[in-house]
C-alpha cells in the first residue's frame, strides 16, 4: 500500500511559479511510476507529468516548457515545478503512482493523492 500526500499548492499571479511536493510512504518508492494530473472546475481529470523509475519523463503537450517533473528517490518525494503561471492552470492537483510503466491514463494508476488547489489570479 502506497500513500501520497501533496503540498505546496497556494494563490498566485499569473506569471509566479510553484514547485507541487508528493510524499510517498512505502519502500519501493523508486521503482514506482509518479504522475501528476489535474482536474479544473467543470473539466475533466488531465495529465500532466509523469516520472518513471527508472528517468525517463512525459510532458502534456501544451505543458512543455513550463513544467517540470523531478524525484528525489531518498526521500521518497516527487515534484512539479509549475513556472510562468497562467489563470488557465488553476485546478486541484494530485499525484498518483502505479508498479510499471509511466502512462497518461488516470485509470491505470493505484494510488492517489488527496490533492493540493492551485490557483492562479490574472
């Protein structure tokens, strides 16, 4: 069992940055699949990093650039850094993880954040 806890969410102005924390129990943390994914009021769940055990990392298209997943497998923690905000990114943020390969779909992931809002002012 794998639990997730996301921090780092706030208010802020279009053009700060915020860097997303999840903290994950569980000994074979470096081996699990971290994604971030994000759900906005009215819209659906969508994806937005990914970071695998073994380096490699995924973007949403429209994300490149200005986000940026990272890991630090000693303690047991995943990032997102979210540069040059924009109103467009405020949504509920969460992190999941699954045992395998990195993919875009929510279903396929075990475990899940409770989530942290992000909200961005124009």
């Amino acid at each position: 069992q794998v639990q997730l806890v996301e921090s780092g969410g706030g208010l802020v102005q279009a053009g700060d940055s915020l860097r997303l924390s999840c903290a994950a129990s569980g000994r074979t943390f470096s081996t699990y699949t971290m994604a971030w994914f994000r759900q906005a009021p009215g819209k659906e769940r969508e994806f937005v990093a990914l970071s695998t055990g073994n380096g490699n990392t995924d973007y949403a298209n429209s994300l490149k650039g200005r986000f940026t997943v990272s890991r630090d497998n000693a303690e047991n923690t995943a990032f997102l850094q979210m540069n040059n905000l924009k109103p467009e990114d405020t949504a509920v943020y969460y992190c999941a993880a699954r045992s395998g390969w990195g993919s875009r779909v929510d279903t396929r992931y075990d475990y899940w954040g409770q989530g942290t809002q992000v909200t961005v002012s124009s």
